[in-house]
C-alpha cells in the first residue's frame, strides 16, 4: 500500500463519528501558544503593584531588592500591549527615574543604576543578542551585542563607542579580534552599529579617491 493509505489496524475508532469536542480539542492542540495581551489602567498604582502585575501577566519570575519610589499614572484604552511592548513602555519610565529592567529569559531583574557595580551587574545579566536581531528588541530593552569592527581600528572603536553609551553602558574592545562587544539600550547600539557600517563605507571612498581613472579601468576589465 501507498504511504497515504489509511491502515485500520491503527485507529481503534474506525467507522466512529467524530464528535465537536473532539475536533475542537485536536485544533487547540495544534494552534501555537498565544502570547498574553496586557491593558494598562493604572491611576496611582504603587511601582510595586505595577512590576508584580507585569511579572504575573508575562509569567516572569521577579528578582527585586527594593521597589522604586512613587507611583504611576497610565490608562491606555485604546489598544493592548505585549508583553515585551509593556517592558519597554516601563523601562523607558523606569531609566528617567534611575533603575533599569533587564530580562533574561523568564527572568526580570530590576536594577538600582545608582549602586556602584550597576554596570557590571548589568552587563552580567543582559542577554546576547546579534546585530541583526537589534530591531527586534524593544528600543529600551537593555542587551549585549558583539560587533566585528570591520575597517574600524580598534584605537577608534575604545577613542568613539564609549561616547555614544550611557553611564552605566558597557564597551569592551576586543583587539585580537577586532569585535566590541557593547551592553547598552537596543536603539542605542542600532546607532553604534550604523557608525561602524559608515566607517566602512568611508574607507571604500578614500582607496577609490587615491587610484588613477586608468587603474579603475584596468581593475573593470
């Protein structure tokens, strides 16, 4: 028999009707996992309600040693947020007021930036995330990403990429390798990405400005 053909010895429901029950249960199990839609309406709410109800909603396991002061004000009812929208949305609140989250995993730690090892600490937790993957991060989701250098030298990468992070961001030139490895907001290394791309681009311009038309036509051809 073919591949498709239907082998009775393997259903024991052979002439059985299916039931709605049973093809509702077969469609659920085959649909993926949705992801929860949270709605903020938040009048007053202690910083402690607001980051517990975040940890239950997005089934994230806490890690807090002490909550920020005040409170927050926020009603949004004209659209739902992910959980990774919410995160952002709190972490660009929570950055003005000097702490930062930082998920790993099902892990959210909240981060005092005021403490001393608040940048090492933060570059510890971050996760790795490529290049590539910057623009799907939340613009204030707090990551660490390794770049290859290209035609930046490394005295211009130690000498430029640490103006462009903030206090408690994190630049680790790597010279053998010719990679910076850079902890910071996502939006913020999508800027520090696009300079060392420019970087090459301008040392492409500089070797073709220095060569003669009849060597461009001896290369063309």
């Amino acid at each position: 028999p073919s591949d498709n053909a239907f082998d009775a010895s393997r259903s024991n429901k052979r002439g059985a009707d299916v039931t709605e029950e049973e093809a509702v249960r077969i469609l659920l199990d085959n649909l993926p996992p949705t992801e929860a839609r949270l709605r903020f309406n938040f009048t007053g709410a202690s910083w402690k309600d607001v980051l517990d109800w975040l940890a239950s909603e997005g089934d994230l396991a806490l890690q807090i040693d002490r909550y920020p002061e005040g409170s927050i004000s926020f009603v949004d009812r004209t659209r739902t947020y992910s959980v990774g929208e919410a995160l952002d949305l709190l972490n660009r609140l929570l950055l003005d007021r000097g702490y930062a989250l930082v998920r790993r995993g099902r892990m959210l730690f909240l981060i005092d930036l005021e403490v001393d090892n608040a940048e090492k600490l933060i570059s510890e937790l971050t996760e790795l995330v490529s290049p590539d993957e910057l623009e799907s991060r939340g613009k204030s989701d707090i990551v660490t990403t390794i770049f290859p250098l290209g035609s930046m030298s490394p005295e211009d990468a130690k000498e430029q990429l640490p103006q462009m992070v903030g206090p408690w961001g994190r630049v680790i030139v790597l010279d053998s390798a010719r990679q910076a490895k850079v902890t910071e907001r996502a939006d913020k290394l999508i800027g520090i990405r696009t300079v060392i791309d420019q970087s090459a681009e301008e040392v492409v311009e500089i070797k073709l400005a220095h060569r003669s038309a009849e060597e461009l036509l001896q290369t063309a051809r």
